[in-house]
C-alpha cells in the first residue's frame, strides 16, 4: 500500500467521519432547540420528532423544518 493511500485511511477518512458527525449532532441540536422554543408547531409535532427527522435526513429534514416553521410558506394567516 503507497503512502497516500495509507495517510488517507488512517488520517482522512477518521477526520472527515468525526466532522460528519459533529456536524450531523449540531444540527440535530439546533433543530431540537428551536423546536421547543416554538408556541405553534406546524402540525403538532413534537421536538422529539423533529429531531427523529433531522437526525435519520441531515440536510433534508432540516431543510423541511425551516419550510414548516419558519418560512413564509409556514403560516398563510400570519
């Protein structure tokens, strides 16, 4: 096995996995925060559920999150 190739299994691929996950653990954070700071939810979901969607789809769920709660799209009496 070449160097490179060595120096990129063992330094690269354990740093680029423990960012994923730092970053993928900040979302499901953030999301869980805002969910319960929120007075009206949209459809009643709870916190917890939020963050079930946004910890099984990262970018998606939390993508689908802010277009529920708190985008313009989120409240048409508002």
């Amino acid at each position: 096995m070449s160097e490179l190739a060595l120096a990129l299994v063992v330094i690269i691929y354990p740093l680029f996995f423990t960012f994923l996950l730092v970053t993928h653990i900040s979302v499901c954070s953030i999301v869980y925060k805002d969910a319960k700071r929120l007075r009206y939810s949209a459809l009643n979901i709870s916190p917890f559920l939020w963050v079930s969607i946004s910890f099984l789809l990262p970018i998606l769920g939390m993508v689908i999150y802010w277009l529920m709660n708190h985008s313009a799209l989120s409240r048409p009496g508002d």
